[in-house]
C-alpha cells in the first residue's frame, strides 16, 4: 500500500454508498509497471449494488427539488475541489493506471472540465413553449430529471469516463452509481470523497466495488429504479447490457470500442502530420478507444511521412510513469501485451515490415516497445479490430475514393483522423466518413465543449457540450387547454 510521506490522503480503501464509505478492503489494486500493491477495495456484490441504486432513488426527489442554482454551486464546489487536488489525484491515477503523470494531471483537468461546464450548464436546461394547434390552449415543453443513472465504466480514463457521465446527470437533476473498473476503483474512490466535501447529499453519488461485474451490471439492468444505463467500454460488454435493459424498456448510452482511421492526404501538412499521429496514436500507450489504429498514408507522400513518424516515435521514453520525462508507461495487463504480439505477428505473417519496435520492451511487465509497421494491408488483424496498444499500422494509398472506402470498412465508427489542405477535399472526406467524431488537421478532438460518441457498432449517445444532457433528462409535454 503506498505509504510513507507522500500517502496521499485521498487514497481510500472503502466504497461509498449512501454517503458513508463502508466495506471490508480485499481485493488488490496493483501498480501496472511494477506489480506493487497499491491499495485495496472492498468485493462486493448484487446486494450491495441494490443498497446503492435504492439510496440513490430515495435521493433523487430532493436532489431534483433543489433549485438548478443551488446543484450548480455544489458541482462548481466539486470541480474547485478537483482542481485544488490534481496532484494527488494524478499520482494515485498513474499508480493503479500506469499513464505518465503528465497525462494523468491532463485527464484530471479535462474530467474536471465536464464538472465546470454541467455546473455552468445546469442553470440553463430550460424547455420549450410551441405554437399551439388550438386557440383556447398552450403547449409547452418540460425538460425533466430522469431518475437514477447507473454507470459502468473502464481502466483507460479512470476519472473522465465517470465524470463525463455523472456531472451532466447531477446537473440535471439526476442521482448517480458507478461500478468503476476494478484496475483503476482508488481514482473514482477519491472522486466521491471530493463529492462529499463539496457538498453532494448523501445518496446522489455512489461508487461500487466489486469484481463480480456481471451480478453488478445485472442489478444495474434489472433494477426498477434505474432509469438509465450508461457504460463504457467493449462493443461485447455493450451489446449484453442492452439486452439486459430491453426487458426494463430502460435508456441505454453506450461509448464502446473504436477502430479509427487516420488519413494522410499528399497536401498535407507533414510535420503537424506527424504530430497529430504521435498523439492519437501513442497517448495513453495507444489505449483509448479514439487511438489513430490505422494509418493511412498516400503513395506521393508516404515514405516522407513514416520516416519523419519513426524518428518521432523513437524519441519517446519508456518507463514507470512517475519518472520525469516518461510519455510511455505499461500497458494495464498482460492479456493487452498478448493481444499486441498478435496484431504485430500476423502483421508480419503476411508481410508487413516492422521499422521499430516490435517487441516487449526491456523493461519486462507491462512494457512494449512503441512500435511502427509498414507495408499493412486490410487483410490483417490490425485494420479489422482495435490494437489498444501502441503499434502504428501504416497502410498505403492511391486515391481518395480508395482511402474513405478502407475508412468505412469496420463495424465501428467512433473517430476519425484526416491531414488535407485543399478545402474541397476536406468536406467531401469529412461527410463520407461513417464516423461521430473526425479531427480535420488534429489528432486530439477530446473536449467538454463538444459531442463526444459514435455511430454503427460504437454505440450511440453522446457525452459532454449542451447534448450531453440530453441522455438525463424525460421530454414531458404538456398542453394546457380550456383558457
Ligand atoms: P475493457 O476491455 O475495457 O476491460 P470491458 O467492457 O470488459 O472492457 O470493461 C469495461 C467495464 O465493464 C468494466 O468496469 C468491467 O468491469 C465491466 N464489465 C465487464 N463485464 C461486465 C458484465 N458482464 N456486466 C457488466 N459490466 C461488465
């Protein structure tokens, strides 16, 4: 357990329900790059998933009675606490994650960012009045709290993935519980003791641990209070949990795997090229569901580019994430370094040269090599399922039809990257790809200001900007007659 001066005092052992942390600390949380014990959090199960959704319903009625001004000061609370805390948020993230720091001190801002902006938000859910069909009546819109909102949530963005999701239910009116991903409970753990300091009533907030996900995800599917299931993670995860909400006629948000393309165009700018990949593809060592997992390069420009793109990715260090100067930690376990090897091994079966990298890394554990492949054609692995790891495909092109052809062949549509200078290829590209989200001249489009979500099999729903709201609230119509 991480002890010594530095134990951050946010490290908590215990869940939280109904406003007190309670369980029996059991199950290990370790630290991806060393396999060190980081913390402990308690297992529990169906029956306490019941106790949370039932204080989050007893909950619900006074949180939505309270005025949007006042919600509205206790999650600004919330994100002043968040922000005044990032150092030791960060540092208990990057140790149950493995990301460097660096990037742990950025999600922590950018999970905050959703805090601030559905505190601001939350003052403005407003509803409609519409032209009425009748003179002697009115009709008017309300925009009204759903109820309780169950989430299910992944290791790759331990904070961002819950607050993108509670603090626009919160803002609305809604109550919140979270079954955080077991790699990474401590970070959603210190979220919730930030809640109660800001002033979050008993109830409205909820972390449950516990390893037995599916006797907690069914709870969360069955549970008549619950209202709305909202998960990230895998497209298989996703696709069960919606049936299991189809009984319920429940509201289902699903932000679930990605297979994103990233295209480079002979007009582009190389360089900023060059940078936008190294940042879709290598941020979180390759591990988040918007990662450049295919790199589509044409034929004018394509040696140009990936020798620009291996002297980058040679530059980046390896190591444990709380080392200064570190861009690549581990990735979150072993089965993730597996399924890498086979991506880069059936690459290569078929004829695909590996540039750099290519193997575990000297380091050992979690450790991989960043890694560049050329000469990668759609009939491999890695340009039909998601690598989440940090290998960089390169595959060449003739044409633009080719290019958006190979794009929009997958199952998945979350985003999409593409390089181009002349502007009419930029709106034919961008509105013949099949995907929510496309970075036009940047590898980064995460923000609280926008959509975030995806269409075909990467789930529907979107989180963050005004529409993120939309999930949380009821559409009740009213129209009233006889005036
Ligand atoms: P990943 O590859 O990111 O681990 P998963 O979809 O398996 O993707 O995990 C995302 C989240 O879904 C985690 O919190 C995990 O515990 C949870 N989960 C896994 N299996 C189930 C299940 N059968 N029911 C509900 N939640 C589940």
């Amino acid at each position: 357990i991480m002890d010594g001066p530095s134990t951050p005092s946010l490290l908590l052992l215990q869940a939280y329900i109904d406003g007190a942390f309670v369980g029996e600390p059991t199950v290990d949380v370790t630290d991806p790059a060393t396999g060190e014990l980081v913390g402990r959090v308690p297992d529990l199960g169906a029956a306490e998933a019941v106790r949370a959704v039932e204080a989050a319903h007893r909950a619900f009625k006074p949180w939505a009675a309270r005025t949007a001004k006042e919600r509205s000061t206790v999650l600004r609370r919330w994100f002043d606490l968040i922000i005044a805390n990032k150092d030791e948020l960060a540092l208990i993230m990057t140790r149950e994650q493995g990301k460097p720091l660096a990037e742990a001190k950025g999600e922590i801002d950018y999970a905050a960012s959703f805090v601030e902006f559905y505190a601001e938000e939350a003052k403005r859910i407003s509803g409609d009045t519409l032209p009425s069909h009748r003179a002697d009546a009115r009709i008017m819109v309300l925009r009204q709290p759903a109820g309780v909102v169950a989430a299910i949530t992944p290791w790759n963005f331990p904070a961002a993935m819950i607050t993108r999701k509670c603090a626009p239910a919160l803002a609305a009116g809604c109550t919140f519980v979270v079954k955080p991903a077991m790699e990474t409970p401590l970070t959603a753990l210190a979220l919730a003791r930030l809640a109660a300091e800001a002033g979050l009533p008993d109830g409205v907030f909820n972390v449950v641990t516990g390893e037995d996900a599916q006797a907690i995800g069914e709870v969360f599917t069955s549970h008549p209070a619950v209202r709305i299931v909202s998960f990230t993670g895998s497209t298989e995860i996703g696709k069960l949990l919606m049936r299991q909400c189809a009984s319920g006629v429940k509201r289902v948000a699903l932000e679930l795997g990605g297979n994103a393309p990233f295209i480079v165009f002979d007009d582009a700018d190389l360089d900023a090229a060059v940078e936008g990949a190294m940042v879709s593809k290598y941020r979180n060592m390759g591990q988040t569901c918007v990662c450049a997992n295919r790199i589509y390069v044409q034929s004018g420009v394509h040696d140009a580019f990936v020798e620009k793109l291996v002297t980058a990715v040679g530059l980046l260090k390896v190591g444990r994430g709380t080392e200064e100067g570190v861009t690549q930690g581990p990735l979150i376990a072993m089965d993730a370094i597996e399924k890498v090897e086979r991506h880069v091994a059936d690459a290569t079966s078929k004829g695909a040269q590996v540039l750099l990298g290519g193997k575990r890394h000297a380091l050992g554990g979690g450790f991989f090599e960043p890694t560049v492949i050329s000469g990668v054609t759609q009939d491999m692995a890695v340009a039909r399922e998601e690598t989440f790891g940090p290998v960089a495909p390169i595959f060449r092109f003739d044409t633009e039809d080719e290019v958006v052809g190979y794009a929009n062949d997958t199952e998945f549509g979350l985003a999409a990257y593409f390089y181009a200078r002349d502007v009419g290829r930029i709106f034919r590209v961008a509105e013949a790809l099949e995907y929510g989200m496309v970075g036009i001249n940047s590898g980064l489009i995460s923000t609280e200001l926008a959509p975030f979500g995806g269409v075909k099999e990467s789930g529907h729903g979107r989180e963050g900007s005004q529409r993120g709201v939309d999930e949380f609230v009821d559409i009740k119509y009213l129209l009233v007659a006889g005036l």
